[in-house]
C-alpha cells in the first residue's frame, strides 16, 4: 500500500482527499503547515507527497527547498489555476508534477499513479541492462542512481526517468510524446511545459557536474543527448 503525505492548510480540501485516496487503497497522512511538514518527511518514509504551493508562514517552495536537500521522494505540486509562474519555479525547485486548482479528484489519482510508477518501474517496462555508462554519466536502473564521473549526481524520480530515455537513444531526438509517455507515465498535454523544465534541470547538473553531455532541444521534434 503506497503512503502518500498531503501538505495543505486547507482543511475540507485535505478531508476530501483523504477519503478520496483512501478509497482507492491509499495510505493517508495530512499535515496542514509547512514546517511540520519538513520533519514529518525527515523522520518517516513516503511514497510520494502532494503538497500546496500557497500556505501561511512556510509556502510549498520553502518545503521543497528544503525536502530537495534530504530526500527525491517525488513530489506533486498544486497551484493556483493558471499561475504558470509557480508551476514553472516548482518544476525548477525538484517538484514531479504538478496540478492546477480547481482539480478532479480523478485526475489527481492519475497524476499520483503516474508519479509512483515512475519511481518504482523501469522505463518502458523492459528486459534492459542495469546499467548504462556515457561519456562519464552513469545509471543503474536496479538502484536509481546516476553516477557523474564516479561522484553521486541528485536527480528527481522524472528526472531519472528522462536521462534514461536519452541515454539509452544517445545521439538520436526523442519526441516530448515519447518522453511524456515512457518517462512521465502520461500523454503529452497542450502547452504541458514540464518536460522543457525538467530539461532545464537536467541541463544544469550536467554542466554542473562537469559531463562532456548537453540535452539538445530540437524545435518541433523534441529532445537528443548529444557527447562531446
């Protein structure tokens, strides 16, 4: 049974969605601020959280940022309908996914289904080798873990995902449908910029990490992990 921790001052909301998730065999937990939040996470162990951008004292980010620095329990975000600015800065942040207010219970049970399998399944769900080395970028899909040069590289649950999907298609475009579907566990929306976000991410630790990789954005086709 998946453990989920809702994080959201919205009391009503939060009790619907318990008895929501719990009827689809959920384990539920709620806390309704961000700092306890924080330890909640630091001493126990979930599958996943769902937390709220716009909370008193301690906001969503402020919990992400420091959930980030200890954990890559995959996370999905919730924010003001239309509020492309926060989607935007939470996907940045580490966040998995995120949702838009007012949503369907149903679509957020999707969005969490989608976000556990991406942490707990291979993609594609195939017979592959567990491990893929590139131009000092490895990955061990047994243990999830992506090595830079021999050091640990702190990747999302999607992000690992990602990479693995350009890393196993090294020098060839993927599309953002193939992406959406292998590596996100869902279709690719109508002006969904998730992808290009988590891109952006991945483009960063790259560097960052000093990898002779770059993630090339191929306009109207997708994506392709090129070496050197």
């Amino acid at each position: 049974m998946a453990r989920l921790l809702i994080i959201d001052d919205d009391k009503e909301l939060s009790a619907m969605l318990v008895e929501y998730l719990s009827s689809e065999g959920f384990d539920i937990e709620v806390t309704y601020d961000g700092l306890s939040a924080i330890e909640k996470v630091k001493g126990q162990q979930y599958d996943a959280l769902i937390l709220d951008v716009m909370m008193p004292e301690l906001d969503g980010f402020g919990v992400l940022r420091h959930i980030r620095t200890y954990s890559d329990v995959p996370v999905l975000m919730h924010t003001a309908k239309g509020d492309d600015v926060d989607r935007i800065v939470g996907l940045e942040m580490g966040a998995d996914d995120y949702l838009s207010k007012p949503f369907n219970p149903r679509e957020l049970l999707a969005r969490v289904r989608a976000v556990l399998r991406r942490s707990t399944i291979s993609v594609d769900s195939e017979v592959l080798d567990d491990a893929l080395s590139v131009a000092g970028l490895e990955m061990d899909s047994s243990t999830r873990q992506v090595k830079a040069n021999g050091q640990l590289m702190d990747v999302t649950s999607t992000e690992f995902n990602l990479l693995s999907v350009l890393l196993r298609q090294v020098g060839h475009v993927v599309t953002k449908e193939v992406l959406s579907q292998t590596a996100m566990g869902r279709s690719l929306e109508k002006y969904d910029r998730s992808i290009d976000m988590h891109m952006s991410n991945l483009r960063k630790k790259l560097s960052e990490n000093g990898l002779p990789l770059s993630i090339v954005t191929v306009r109207g086709q997708g994506y392709q992990l090129a070496a050197g």
